[in-house]
C-alpha cells in the first residue's frame, strides 16, 4: 500500500503521516490524532479510526 494513500479524508492525512507518527511514539489512536489530527475532523474518526488501528497494529 502506498505511503501516499489518505486515511484521513476530512483532515487529508496520508499513511505515511500516520505511520511516521507510530514510528515516533503514537502508540493509540488518541496518540495519532494528537500527532496528526487524524480522527478529529468532520466524522471523528468514523471513516478512519479503523484503518488507523490497523496501522498501529501492523507497524509496533
């Protein structure tokens, strides 16, 4: 999956963002949106929390 990709549709936040933010210490959801602001725009995390998630999951 590309680095490129959003994830985040309200905020317009890509998955590398997100992951860079995993890889620096965002160890929960919470954690990411204080990082990115993922997860706080118009649906809060409705479209993107799961995905969010995953990528946690998949890059500890």
């Amino acid at each position: 999956m590309s680095n490129d990709k959003v994830v985040c549709i309200c905020k317009n936040i890509t998955e590398g963002i997100i992951i860079e933010s995993i890889k620096s210490g965002a160890k929960s959801l919470d954690q990411v949106k204080e990082k990115t602001g993922a997860a706080t725009g118009g649906c809060k995390g409705a479209r993107c929390g799961k995905r969010i998630i995953e990528l946690i999951q998949e890059n500890k």
